[in-house]
C-alpha cells in the first residue's frame, strides 16, 4: 500500500512539472512580446479597433496635433509621455467582454473640468472632446451630445455655456433627419418654458443649445428649428418670472436666428420689442447677471429689433466728459460695444478683439476694467501691430506686440506662450487694474489693488504706440474705466489717465447701430483716382515692372513691411520683386484694416 501510494506521488509530481514547463514555453513564446511592446507603462494595445477612440480622429479647426500621431512609429509613440488628461488604452484577455464607453454625461462633465487647461490652439484636446467628437459622427450619437449637453452643464460654472457652443462648433453639422428629432425630442412650448423653473439650469443650456445651433446653421434649416413651439419657448423664456441667466440665453438665441431675414420677420412680429423695453432698464443694475440682460435688450433694440418711436441709445446717452473709448472702428467684426465706448460684450463663438481710441508713446499709464462676467478675457496692451485673428483663436497677448492679463485661467499671456500667475480666479465684480509705465519698459497687472510682479517681454518688440486692448470668449463681457469716473484701486505711484489727455470730437464719439452703419457705407463714393489699397488718398505711385497704378507709396510700403520686411511687392500680384518710385508726397497713417470689416 505504501509503495503505490509512493508511486502515484512520483507520477502526479513528474505530471506538474511537464505541465509547468509547457506554460513557461508558451508564454515566452507568445505572451511577452505582446507584453514588451506596450512600453514603459505595461499597457498593450490588443486591437486597434477595440479601443475607445481612432488614433486620428479629432475635431476640426483648432485641434490639431492629434493628427500627428497617426504617422508616429511604434518605438517613438512608446516613449512620447503620455497625455495627463487622457487615460491608457489597456488591452483585453480573450475571452474579456468588449468594454462600453464612458458615460456621455461623464464625457462631458470632463471636457468642462478640463477646459480652463488648454491654453494652446495647437495643444492635442483632451481624451473626452476626442470621443464625443466621435460619438456625433452618428445622428444618434449627435442627438446624445445634445442632451448630455442640456442635462448636466451645471449652473454655477462661468465656463459652461462656452463648453456647450465649444462642443457643439467642433461637431459635425447635423442632418434634417437629426435636426427634427431634436424637436421631437425637447417638444417646446410655452408650457415647457413654464416647468421646472425652479431648476433653470436645463433651460439655460436649452436656449444656449438653441442659439449655437442658430449660429451654426443658416436658411432652411434654421428656418425650420425656429418652429412656433420653439419661439413661444423662446418668447415666453423672457418673462419676469424666468431666471435672470435663462432670460440672458433666450435673448441670445432669438439674437442668433434673427441671422436669417424669414426667422428675424418672424421673431419681430411676435412683438418681442416690447419685452426688451422692460428689460433694457437693467443695463446698469448693481447684478451682473441682469446687467448683462440689460445689455443685450438694449443692443438687440438698437441693431435688430427697431421698435417704432424709441430713441436710439446712442443718441440720448451722455458723453460730454468721455475723450477715450473703444474704437469702433479698431475692431473684429462680432463684438458688441456699448453706446458709450466703455462696455464691450461677446456672444459669437470666435474669439472677439478690440482696442481703446488713444495710444500712449511715453509716461506711465493707467486704466481699470470691471469684470462683469468671469470666463475667459485675455486683457492688456497692444500695438497697431498686434493682430485680431478672431476666427483662429487669436487675440491680445497672443503676438510679439501685445500682453495680457486672463484671470480665469491665471494666465499672463505674451507672443501665444502663457505662465500662471498668483491671483486668485476673478469674479464678477472685480476690479483688474493695468498700469503701463514706458519709462521703465514695465506693465504691472492688479487684482482689487493686489499687484503682480511687472511684465517686460513686449519690449523687446515694442517700445511705444501701446493701446489699451482686450479678446473675449463666447458669452464674455466688461466695462472700461479710462479715467472718466474715479478708479477703484488706483496705484499708489503717479500716473496718467487716458480721459485726461485724449480728445474726441463729437461725431467721432458716436457709436452708430449697424444697420445705420451699413447705410452710411452705401452713400460712399469713392473717387475715381483713389488709391486702391486705402480707397482714401488720392493714388500717386506705380509699380514697376507690372506697371500696376493708382497707389499710394505710404500703402504699399506698409503692405509691403507686413508681407516681406525687405522689399516692395505689388499686392495684385505674387513677388517677382518690382521697383517702386516713391514721388515726394505727405505720408500720413493708413486706416486700420479692421475697420474694414467692422459694421
């Protein structure tokens, strides 16, 4: 008995170790190349299309460097760090179950906690903007953004109805199939609008959904979302028992869908400058939130819903003891400006730019900003080199001749390259201060009177010709103290105002309507021997060899500065290098191309 017992032992033993030995082989010979190649992380990529997200998909525009790592070897992507934002892609065993995709809800809950980190238009999105990009490609998969969106952007977050149009702008544009689902779907009404009102955060991001879609889409299908049951929605979203923020997004949206002449008759038959006359009292209430309420109504009386009998602002408002504002003909072509020249507000999905009337060559310089909402403003000084590229993201700080101040994300900006700053997020209400002193090559930013240390990149291109400037985000709006009324927190060093110094005469205070505006351009003449770039002074030079005339040497000397710095190109044509005769003349400064393009 002992004996068989001792042989079925040795047997059961010597069994184990082939069986061990036969896994051992396997393994080496199968499982750790599989193992090695997920690099220094151990994470491996069984399938590529078993991942959550394609290598090269990404949004469109702005979004970019995700592209590049399609082409990237296997070795190079291995060693690249990996983005903080976005989690490993993690392999499957065989027989582990395909795993879902985060939450949509999730999805984008991160993409609004994320968003205060991208600070580069070249800086790869994060893993959620990726997916929900993705996730659109499908009317379904649209249709579920969309209702993320309106479900849980929370109210209190200053960048949450940005995040929403963010979104929105880099998905693709969705079908008429997708488009009267989302009617069916949200079912508006009067009624609707009546519900819930206690909760207004889903009808904030209703109506911001709906003046993004606005927006984005023009004629029939934007004809066909502003339904009757959407403008009672809309209309009825505007009355005094509604949320001061759902009133804001309501008047945006009807503002977006009055683009289009059929939706803007619609919208003014329904009587809604009646509405706005209430509402326009609010433009200087002590809340922000009205406030910007009282803005819009006034601004949307003024430019797109004329009620018959009513004074236009512009020619009521007071401006005896203002001599600097806001040029209205120094700005990118969607920014709002107040009739007095001291509030300017953003409500386009571009990043919007303007810059004051005067500009300071030496002294030391002061002016205040009061921030009205708390989002995203890049605020400072700027050149009339600096460039408004509002629909690449572009803005103040974002070139050589320019620096600013972003306190959301606290950020000093300089050149398109930001470092943190040590103030606090800013809140509505607070005071920035901007103080410019030439002498010392410095700019000092404040906080509520609390200083940073002095700024001096800019000089290095820039030593006079400064302007006070700002960019805005969507949704985004401040007021400008130029030393008309008493700062809040002055400086405790000697300082110059630009209300003391500048002058304005009277029409060149007027800030018109743009529909005034746009009448005045059709009564321009312009003369026959105008020059063809300004279309102001009489034309006094040709070009040669491409015997190319009726220019002015002033303009095409600072065409050519901004195309070639080294030599005169004709602008109707690409270089060969032409030679120019430059005739004695009185050179004296161009027009600002912005104002080009302003209306």
């Amino acid at each position: 008995m002992i004996v068989a017992t001792w042989i079925a032992f040795c047997a059961s033993r010597s069994l184990v170790r082939v069986l061990r030995l036969t896994v051992e082989q396997l393994q080496s010979v199968q499982f750790w190349p599989s193992l090695s190649s997920g690099g220094a992380m151990g994470n491996s990529c069984v399938c590529r299309e078993d991942s959550d997200v394609e290598e090269g998909s990404a949004p469109r525009r702005q979004l970019r460097r995700v592209d590049n790592s399609v082409s990237d070897p296997p070795e190079a992507r291995g060693s690249r760090p990996r983005d903080p934002v976005r989690p490993p892609r993690r392999g499957r065993g065989p027989h582990e179950p395909r795993r879902k995709k985060q939450n949509v809800d999730g999805l984008v809950l991160d993409t609004l906690a994320v968003i205060r980190t991208l600070v580069d238009n070249d800086q790869e999105p994060p893993y959620s903007m990726i997916t929900l990009h993705e996730m659109a490609e499908t009317d379904d998969g649209w249709l579920e953004v969309v209702q993320s969106l309106i479900r849980v952007i929370p109210l209190d977050d200053p960048l949450g109805p940005a995040v929403i149009t963010l979104l929105l702008d880099e998905c693709p544009l969705p079908t008429k199939d997708a488009l009267q689902k989302l009617s069916d779907m949200l079912n508006l009404s009067a009624a609707v609008a009546r519900q819930d009102a206690l909760i207004p955060a889903k009808h904030r991001n209703t109506t911001a959904v709906l003046g993004c879609l606005a927006e984005k889409l023009a004629g029939p299908a934007s004809i066909a979302l502003l339904s009757p049951g959407t403008l009672e929605y809309l209309l009825e979203s505007l009355s005094s028992e509604a949320h001061p923020t759902v009133m804001l997004f309501a008047l945006i949206a009807l503002e977006k869908f009055s683009q289009t002449s059929e939706n803007k008759l619609t919208v003014s038959e329904s009587c809604i400058s009646d509405r706005l006359s209430v509402l326009e009292s609010w433009a200087d209430h002590p809340d922000y939130l009205k406030r910007q309420v009282g803005f819009c109504a006034q601004w949307s009386l003024d430019n797109l819903f004329i009620k018959e009998g009513r004074q236009f602002t512009y020619e009521k408002v007071n401006l005896n003891n203002i001599n600097a504002m806001l040029n209205s003909n120094d700005v990118s072509e969607y920014l709002k400006i107040s009739p007095t020249g001291l509030e300017a507000r953003c409500d386009a999905s571009s990043f919007e730019s303007v810059r004051c009337t005067f500009c300071v060559d030496s002294g030391v310089w002061y002016y205040e900003v009061t921030v009205i909402t708390s989002g995203v403003m890049q605020i400072g000084w700027a050149t009339k080199d600096s460039k408004f590229l509002n629909h690449e993201g572009y803005g103040i700080g974002d070139d050589e001749y320019s620096c600013a101040y972003d306190g959301c994300r606290q950020l000093i900006w300089y050149n398109a390259r930001s470092k943190p700053h040590s103030h606090p997020c800013w809140k509505e209400g607070d005071a920035i201060g901007f103080l410019l002193d030439l002498s010392k090559k410095q700019m000092i930013f404040y906080l509520n009177g609390h200083q940073l240390p002095p700024e001096k990149q800019v000089f290095s291109s820039a030593t006079s010709g400064f302007f006070a400037a700002a960019s805005f985000m969507s949704y985004q709006q401040c007021e400008f103290n130029f030393g008309a009324k008493p700062f809040r927190h002055p400086p405790s060093i000697k300082f110059n105002t630009f209300n003391e110094f500048a002058s304005l005469a009277s029409d060149e205070k007027i800030i018109l309507p743009r529909h005034r505006r746009l009448a005045l351009l059709k009564q321009v003449s312009i003369r026959d021997n105008c020059c063809t770039l300004c279309c102001d002074q009489m034309a006094d030079t040709e070009l040669r060899p491409c015997l190319h005339s009726w220019k002015r040497a002033h303009c095409v000397a600072k065409t050519s500065r901004h195309e070639s710095d080294s030599f005169p190109t004709c602008p109707d044509i690409s270089p060969p290098t032409l030679d120019v005769d430059f005739p004695p003349s009185s050179f004296h400064p161009v027009q600002s191309p912005l104002s080009e393009r302003s209306t």
